[in-house]
C-alpha cells in the first residue's frame, strides 16, 4: 500500500517538473491554488489510505 502512495507522489513530481521545464505557463495559475490545498489534501490522502487499510485488516481477520 505505501509503495503505491509512493509510486503516484512520484509521479506527480515528475509530471509538475516536466510540465514547469517545458509549459510553464499552463501551472502559472494552478500552483497558487495547490499550495492553498495542500493541508487538505493531504488529509484527505490520509483519511483515504487509512480506510483502505482498515478494509485490508478486516479481511485479514474475517
């Protein structure tokens, strides 16, 4: 579960660098906006992968 966390955080990365290197303009807007969201997307990411994994302990123990 946390290799697949890491794995689309990657690749975020990747496609934000890419996308600041070679259109810049198309995340002059947006960014301002992320940084506002961060604290609750990151909530929400936690929120959403500590359901998941309470679903997968449940069917450990059923």
């Amino acid at each position: 579960m946390r290799h697949a966390l890491i794995l689309i955080l990657v690749a975020l990365i990747t496609i934000s660098v890419v996308l600041v290197i070679y259109r810049p303009d198309l995340l002059e807007d947006v960014w301002l906006w992320l940084v506002g969201l961060i604290g609750p997307i990151v909530g929400f990411v936690k929120a959403i992968a500590k359901s998941i994994s309470n679903f997968f302990k449940s069917l450990d123990n059923a």
